[in-house]
C-alpha cells in the first residue's frame, strides 16, 4: 500500500471537493496506461494553508503518476526512501510519515474501483 496526496483548490471562493482530485488522479493514470485495483480517500491534510486530499492504493508506481500530476500545477506529496515529500510551486521538504498515515477520516473515506477493473469508468458517470 502506498500513500500520496494532492492540493485542493479554491474555484469562485469554494474549496473544491475531493471528488474533483479523485477524477484528476483517474484521468492521468488511464493517460499514463497505469493499472491498478483500487483507490481510496483517506482524507484531508494541510500544510501551511494549503489543502491536500490524502490517497492510499496498491499502484506500484506511484511517483510516475505523482509527478504526472504535479505537471497539472498542483502541489504533491509523495512517499520517498526518507519518508514523505512535499513540493508545490517550485519548493519541496519533508514532511512526517504519521500525517500521512492517519486513520482515514470519518464521512470523507471513499473507496473507488481501480484501472484494472473492466467497468472502473462508471464510477465517474453523470
């Protein structure tokens, strides 16, 4: 299992739901053809005012998508040899493997069918 996060942000003064970030992290592994079987929703952590969604899944290869994502212009959090990193707007450092580890909170928790799942893209249908 492996833990990430990524930035939330604010569209017309409204922070955006996780579910905008879940369908970002979706839409960059089916580009990058990255499988895996599922994804979930730990909830929220912030780092000096900046909102992130934190994610657990059993991806192999989750710095290829982190960094995918960090291209988007969001700021990331990826798991690293030391622990955890943080980068957003051209800046980077350390942060503590138990902010990333927390029990997943209460009424945010989502568990999502990965990219190996045949029929994964009709969790996003509106």
């Amino acid at each position: 299992m492996k833990y990430f996060a990524v930035e939330r942000r604010t569209v017309d003064q409204t922070l955006e739901s996780p579910r905008v970030i879940v369908e970002l992290v979706f839409q960059e592994a089916q580009r990058l053809g990255l499988r895996f079987q599922w994804l979930e929703v730990q909830g929220d952590v912030t780092l000096p005012s900046r909102p992130f969604v934190r994610f657990k899944t059993d991806l192999d290869a989750v710095t290829l998508l982190v960094k995918a994502l960090e291209k988007t212009g969001r700021g990331v959090i990826e798991p690293t040899s030391q622990g955890y990193q943080v980068r957003f707007s051209g800046r980077k450092g350390a942060i503590e493997p138990s902010r990333m580890h927390l029990a997943p909170l209460p009424g945010m928790f989502q568990r999502f069918r990965g990219t190996a799942h045949p029929l994964w893209e009709q969790q996003f249908v509106r």
